[in-house]
C-alpha cells in the first residue's frame, strides 16, 4: 500500500467514523452489481466525495492494483478488444517515464493512474475508437486538443480524446507534463 493510499484510508475512518473494511461490508452486504451503482450509494446515502466513494467501490469489488497480485493483468483486461492503442499506451508511458523517476503507475480495472504527490493523469482505452488522457490541472484554460472537463466529481479537471498514435504530439507531451509538474 503507498502512502497516499494509507493517509485516504486513515482520512476516511476520521471522516466517517468507519474503517475501509466497515464500509467494505456495508457495500457488499448490498449486493450491486456495478462500480456506479456503488459510488451512487456511496454519494447519495453517505455524502462521500468521488474520490473516497471511487476508493471504497475498487475495495469492495478488488478492482484496484492493491487488490490484485498481477498488475498486468489489469491492464491486459483493459486493452482486451481494444489491443490497437496498447502501443499507444506503451508509447505513451516511456515519455512520461522520462518526466521523472517519482511517476507512479498504479492499474485500476478501467484505467492506469499516474501519479506523483497526487494524481495527475489516468490513461484509459475509453471506447474501441477513443483514447482518452485525463489531466488534473485546476484552473487550467482548454487550448489547442485540450478539453475542460465539466462534470462535477470528476476524477479530472481535463481531457485529452486521440484515436491513433499519431495524434500524440508534442502538444499532448506537454500538456502531459504540465499535469506532471503542477502535482509536485
């Protein structure tokens, strides 16, 4: 478990009173079927944020790299039926690797998370014909093959949609890399 992960358990036991295996319980003791229908309950019966709803939903349903023994297991599932924007993914993740040696690349059943103090992009096959880069950059105007994302609890503030290899530019590089430095 990293430490950001640690300090979210311990910040949502001091928030609610509950640990993560009490809400674990109370979560399967439902018996939903989809991550969404987790979150909603989770928002709407107990006021939690997107990010402690999203964590306790992973948990429950051992859909997060913590819950698996195998990383790449997550991302295989991931690329399954979508294998054409792997080398994408790949590509993409030797550029951000090169951003600094404190990336951390961390699976979850439908995306990879990338961060570094906090989260500063998700990379995630979206649809078989959309790559979408998510970006936390708070206050951050759209430009160029940037979107603002406007949904509130948003995991994040930006996105970036491609659909092939070639449309990652140096532009999308850089956007990339401003997430990267505005999380240190």
């Amino acid at each position: 478990m990293d430490q950001a992960e640690k300090t979210m358990m311990d910040n949502l036991h001091k928030n609610t009173g509950k640990t993560l295996a009490e809400w674990i319980e109370i979560v399967k003791a439902k018996n939903f079927a989809k991550h969404g229908a987790i979150m909603k309950f989770l928002k709407e019966e107990h006021s939690f944020t997107h990010g402690f709803a999203n964590m306790v939903a992973l948990k429950a349903r051992a859909a997060d790299a913590g819950s698996v023994e195998n990383k790449d297991e997550l991302i295989e599932k991931q690329y399954k039926g979508k294998e054409h924007f792997k080398p994408m993914y790949n590509a993409l993740l030797a550029e951000i690797k090169k951003f600094g040696n404190d990336v951390e690349v961390s699976p979850k059943n439908a995306y990879v998370s990338l961060r570094r103090k906090k989260q500063f992009a998700i990379l995630q096959p979206a649809t078989k014909t959309r790559f979408e880069i998510g970006l936390n950059m708070k206050g951050q105007e759209a430009s160029g093959v940037l979107e603002t994302i406007d949904k509130a609890n948003a995991m994040c503030s930006h996105k970036i949609n491609v659909t092939s290899q070639e449309e990652i530019t140096p532009e999308v590089i850089n956007w990339i890399k401003t997430a990267y430095t505005q999380a240190g």
